[in-house]
C-alpha cells in the first residue's frame, strides 16, 4: 500500500463556469455544497474550456488530497462529493470520471464494461478523456495544470487525455454515470455533436455498491463501436492515434468470422424489428446497429470470463443475468438496461437524435438486446476466447 492510499481522502471541489452561466453554475455549486467557482478568466477572448480548467484545478484546498472538477452543464447527485470521496479511498492515485459520452469509444468501452459486469474502467488512450466531471490526487492537479498552460489547445478533455498518454495510465471511468448532461448547447464549439448524454446513467443508490466493490477491466483486446450509423473495431491500445477500423476489414483480428456473423443475422434477426428500424433510420442502419450489438455481446461474454477470476469479482458478470432473469444483484441489472438504453440513440448521426421518439428508443433498445444475447451465444459456437 502506498503512503498516499493510507491517507483517508479529503476532496475538494470546483465548478467550472462562463459569465453567461453563471447563475446556472452557482445553483449547482449550492446543490452540490461546493465552495469553489472557477469563472473563465477571459470571457471574451477566443472560447477555451482549458482556460477555466486550469482555473478550477488551481482552486484546490490546502489539506485537501483530491481535487474533483465540475462543468456547470450537468446533473449530478447532492452527495457527488461524498461519493467520489468513496471512489479515491478505493483508487487514491487514479484520474476518475464519473460521466462518459453515450457517442464516443469510451462510451461504447463503459456499455461493454457494464454487460460483462465491470463498474470501472481504463479509458481508451486514443481518445479525449471526459472532463464534465472528473477528479485527480492534487499532486497530479498541479501537474496537469502545469502541463496545461504550455498546450496550445483549447479543449480540456484533450489535453488531459495527452497528458495522462505518456504515464501508460488513463483515467479510470465510472461506468454508472451518476452524472447527466443537460443541454445541447457548448460555449466550447461542440454543439455540432447534437444530443450528448451519458453513456451508462443510473441513479446513486444503484451506482454506490456498484463504484464501491466491483470490478476494474483494464483493457479488452478489442472494442466495437459505432459512430454516425457505422460500426467499428478499435484494435490498438497504444498511444499513438489510431485510425476508425470498419468491422468488416477489422473482424480478422478478432477470432470471429464474418461467416457466423451473418448465420446469425439469418437465423436470429427480427424481422418486424428489422422492418421497423429500416423503416424509421434506413436499411443499413438496421444491419449495422444489430451486427455491431452482435459484436458487443460475443465480447462482453468472453470478458466477463475473465472478470470472475479477479478477487474483486463479488458481484457476478456473466451476460445470463438479464434484465427479464437477473441473477447478479438487481444494480448490476439496472446498470446493463441503461447501458443498452443508450446504444441505438448514441449510434444514431448527430442530426437524427433529436428526432427520436420514445417508442422509437424503446424499439432500438429492444432490437439491440436482440443482438447482445445471440453474441454472448456466438463465444461457444465459435470457440474463442477473450
């Protein structure tokens, strides 16, 4: 045990705001019972989240250990604070974030992490690592912050992603997001993303038990994800950019054949849902939307073998506990339900979100499951692996 984790955490907290919300981010601060507003501090100037992040990770307390960041956009519990104080008692020397976007690959990695039964997860180190709510020992707060002011980059969750690269060791994500993205607007020009929800959003009481004992993946072999309507393959886990694989010229390297992909899209595929997916988002959306859930399943099956060797591995992974027959504790099955509740919306392009009916949603999460359970079948037909 290291000298830092024998020290009981003591977090200190900030909200990261523009003038124009101001009164937004204050109500949050009150709600939250957070002291700290970090204001930019050139609100004219050219838009920058870098620039009142670097504010708000100078904020941290004199005896605090732990400093947690908050933008003033999001929804959160009353005792955030207390929870992620929980979290660094568990993970005193990681970076930990408790929201990951619904659209991105670390999206997808928190939706396979939460199927295969994990609560926590090693971020893709590809990718920029979300800053709506995160929290760094204040050791590291100070480094980044000196990191930050020589990048010339304006967005925060990019700069942190470079500076967590070149230690091999990204942040830790909470794959029950505690908290929510409000809105659709951004002062820091992501607007264009359309609809930008967590990937995994639960409530406290199921993400407690969940962030306090179970288990961490550190890295899949490979990870399917989609993005505008087109599914992908990440492969590589190293630090340098990787380019977006499409499944079909990235399947070779995962031990399942394209063959028994499309048996069970043949065989096992719904054909009222098909219709109705097709009809409301076009023909290869259905195609590309059940394959990659196919894709999800066959990998959080061969991952959750894993899982239940780790000593840490009390509440039970394997994919048979669904929702309609749970048998691995009634958190870990909500935390799956919303898991998938978000998959079809997410994969959708940005412009088409919006549009999405509440019957529609219901539908995609129904036609997704479909999918996630013939994968999970799809390890023992083919004899991989993870």
């Amino acid at each position: 045990m290291s000298a830092a984790s024998a020290v009981p955490p003591r977090v200190s907290a900030s909200v990261m705001t523009h003038p124009v919300r101001r009164a937004q981010a204050e109500e949050l601060a009150s709600w939250l019972g957070v002291g700290n507003l970090a204001v930019d501090p050139d609100p004219t100037g050219p838009p920058s989240a870098l620039r009142t992040a670097l504010v708000a990770w100078g904020q941290a307390e004199e005896t605090a250990t732990h400093h947690l960041m908050v933008q003033d956009d999001v929804a959160a519990p009353a005792d955030l604070v207390g929870l992620v104080t929980e979290a660094a008692a568990r993970f005193p020397e990681d970076a930990l974030v408790f929201y990951t976007n619904w659209h991105a690959r670390n999206g997808a990695l928190s939706r396979l992490a939460a199927l295969a039964g994990a609560a926590w997860v090693r971020g893709v180190p590809q990718e920029f690592t979300p800053t709506l709510a995160v929290c760094l020992p204040v050791e590291m707060a100070a480094r980044y912050r000196e990191f930050g002011h020589r990048s010339g980059d304006r967005h925060d969750d990019e700069v942190l992603s470079a500076f967590l690269r070149p230690g091999g060791r990204m942040a830790l994500l909470a794959v029950p997001n505690v908290t929510e993205h409000t809105g659709t607007s951004s002062i820091n020009g992501h607007a264009s993303q359309g609809v930008r929800k967590a990937a995994c959003p639960v409530d406290e009481a199921t993400a407690r038990p969940l962030l306090a004992h179970g288990p961490v993946l550190e890295r899949p072999d490979w990870l399917p994800y989609m993005r505008n309507g087109e599914g992908y393959l990440q492969l590589s886990w190293g630090t340098e950019p990787s380019a977006h694989i499409p499944w079909r010229e990235a399947l070779p390297h995962t031990g399942v054949s394209e063959q028994a992909l499309r048996g069970l899209e043949a065989a096992h595929r719904p054909a009222e849902a098909v219709r109705e997916v097709a009809e409301a988002f076009g023909d290869r959306y259905a195609e590309e939307l059940w394959l990659h859930a196919v894709l999800l399943g066959a990998q959080a099956e061969a991952v959750a073998g894993r899982l239940e060797a780790r000593p840490e591995g009390g509440l039970e992974g394997r994919l048979e506990a669904r929702p309609e027959g749970v048998s691995a504790g009634p958190e870990l099955a909500r935390l799956r339900e919303r898991a998938v509740s978000t998959l079809g919306l997410a994969s959708l392009p940005a412009e088409q979100r919006p549009g999405v009916t509440p019957g529609q949603a219901a539908l995609l999460t129904e036609y997704a499951w479909s999918a996630i359970r013939c994968g999970s079948s799809l390890l023992s037909r083919s004899g991989r692996r993870g």
